[in-house]
C-alpha cells in the first residue's frame, strides 16, 4: 500500500515477505523531539541503512513512507537462525519522540496517528487494531521485559505492538503507547469526512486496480457492518479488503 497524502521517500530497501502470518503493526520511536521538522524526516528516512516503512512527526502531522507495506522493511533486528521478524509481515512506523516520555505526550497526537496512519494501513492489511499487548515505561521496557512475545505468539499476532515486543531484539521502544486511544471510534456513511471519503476510495483503488477517478467502494461495503448504524473507517477498509481477497 502506498498511503495517500504521504511524503514518498522510497529507498528500494523493500523485499518480499517470507512467512505467511497475519499482518501487523509494530511502533518505534525515533529518539529525537517529536516536533523534528519535515525536512529533517525526509533526510533521516532518505539516509538511514535500516528503514521502516512509515516516519511519523504527530504534532507537524507529517508522514514520510520510504518503503510499499507490500514488501518487508528493515528496521528490526534479525538474527540467523532465528524468527523472522521484519519478514514476518511487520508494518513498521517509527515515531518522532523519546521512549521515555512517549506516555507524556497528548491525546490528540495519538488520534490523529491513528486516523492518518494506523487505520487505513490496517484496514488495508485487516490488522486488529483491538489486539495490543501490554506496554510499559521506558526504560523497563528494554531488553527481557516481560512483555516481549515468545516466537510462536509473535508469528500468530494480528494486532498493534512496539519494538519492545519483538522476539529476537532487545530495544525497549516506544515506551507506554496509550493503545486505548487507537480504538477507532465508529461513525455513520453520512459522517465520513472529505478526507475520510478521499482515503477510501483510494485505498479501494489500491486494492481492486480500479484506477477510474470516480471509483468508490460499492454502498454496502461504505454502509455500517455493525447493527447500531455505525462502524469505523478501519471496519469499512477491512471489509472491503475481505471482499477483494486482499
């Protein structure tokens, strides 16, 4: 997937996935001020050795993507003989910010990650954005944490993790994610934003190789899959995902 409305900075870094296991989302923080600007985003994700596929600053609301969630990127640590990590379907987003202070930083940050970015790449890839483990303070997050998955829970894993998660590595990055806040919050057909509506249809481009301008999901994909009237963009894209066979 390549994301609308995000910077393109491709490295050619990408390679096929390795293992056929569910997709997921796994969060790292850059360690720098999470205010870093544009420029500066580009030029870390242009020049760095190991990219992820996605650079994150949440108060400019700025998304650099370096690498096609299609292919596998590189910002994990894999060692021979062990488990596949960024093989194993991993979606990598490292975030402006320090581990230490991620858990300080406000709300509305971490709404607008969700909505610009974790949503519509999971609706795409039909990741559980309801399945996040637990995550702890920086520095106890590090090395054997007690929250790191063993090798056959990280290959079954669907949902939202940080790097302090993966098997085979010892960082303890992002720190505390407020999780809860990644939650998508349900709204009817009629409520979707412009930019909602724009994200749709071009992720249902991507995914059918419709390239018509006017191409848009069919109404019972766009309309509620829930009884109360209402789902979520990230429910929308996942059942138009499901339909496709993505």
């Amino acid at each position: 997937m390549i994301l609308p409305g995000a910077v393109q900075v491709p490295t050619g870094k990408g390679s096929p996935y390795r293992v056929n296991v569910p997709y997921r989302w796994v969060v790292h923080s850059i360690e720098c001020p999470p205010d870093i600007s544009q420029a500066a985003l580009v030029s870390a994700a242009r020049n760095h050795q190991y990219p992820p596929h996605f650079w994150v600053s949440m108060p400019n609301r700025v998304i650099v993507q370096t690498v096609d969630t299609n292919l596998a990127a590189q910002a994990l640590e894999h060692r021979s003989g062990t488990v596949e990590t960024n093989h194993a379907r991993a979606i990598q987003v490292e975030v402006a910010g320090f581990a230490k202070d991620m858990h300080t930083y406000p709300d509305e940050w971490f709404e607008w990650l969700r909505d610009a970015l974790l949503m519509p790449v999971a609706g795409f890839h039909q990741i559980n954005l309801t399945n996040c483990p637990e995550f702890k303070r920086y520095p106890e997050s590090y090395g054997a944490n007690g929250v790191r998955f063993a090798d056959a829970d990280w290959l079954d894993f669907d949902g939202l993790c940080g790097h302090e998660h993966v098997p085979g590595n010892d960082h303890g990055d992002p720190g505390l994610l407020p999780v809860h806040l990644f939650v998508p919050p349900p709204i009817g057909d009629d409520d979707l934003t412009p930019e909602q509506d724009k994200m749709l249809r071009e992720v249902y481009r991507q995914l059918t190789g419709n390239d018509s301008p006017s191409s848009k999901p069919p109404r019972p994909l766009r309309d509620a899959v829930g009884g109360d009237g209402k789902s979520s963009l990230w429910q929308r894209l996942g059942a138009v995902a499901k339909k496709v066979g993505a």
